[in-house]
C-alpha cells in the first residue's frame, strides 16, 4: 500500500472538479480525500495499491485535462486512515 499526495493545479476549482474525483475513486480500491485549497488548486490524498492509484491518477488526468494545468505528486507510505473516499470542505 502507498499513498500519494497530489496538488491539482490550474481551473480546476468551481468545475465540479472534486465531486468528479470523488466519482471516479468509487471505480478504483483507493481511500483518501479531496479538498479545494485557498491558493486555487486541489489536494488529493490518496492510498491503495500502486497499481490502483496510478490508473485512478491517470483516470482523473484524463478526464479532466481540459481543467488541469499542472500536477505535482509526492508518494509516501500509506498509513490506513481512512476508511473510504471524501470530499473535505474547508
């Protein structure tokens, strides 16, 4: 298990962009979170197999390109905090 942590960045806050990486989680055996951050980008967490996150990843990237103007990602180990897929809000 591994986690990633990734920042969005680009348009990608008022699209509907969270609720979208929140529907693609529930297709993939991954865990964590999304949040909007007050410098306009979006925070993900999230943890699973490595396999599994870099197809989710890629599924988000994919999806929503047309919004996303950079990614920077860090990997770390997972930690089993969480117990499903979120949206945070504030």
């Amino acid at each position: 298990m591994q986690r990633r942590i990734v920042s969005f960045q680009g348009h990608v806050q008022g699209v509907g962009f969270r609720y979208t990486v929140s529907r693609i989680a529930g297709g993939f055996e991954v865990t964590g979170y999304v949040r909007n951050c007050t410098d306009g980008s979006v925070e993900m967490v999230a943890e699973g197999g490595s396999r599994e996150l870099n197809a989710f990843i890629a599924e988000i990237r994919s999806t929503m390109s047309h919004f996303i103007r950079n990614v920077n990602m860090q990997k770390a180990p997972a930690d089993g905090t969480f117990s499903g897929f979120s949206i945070r809000h504030g």
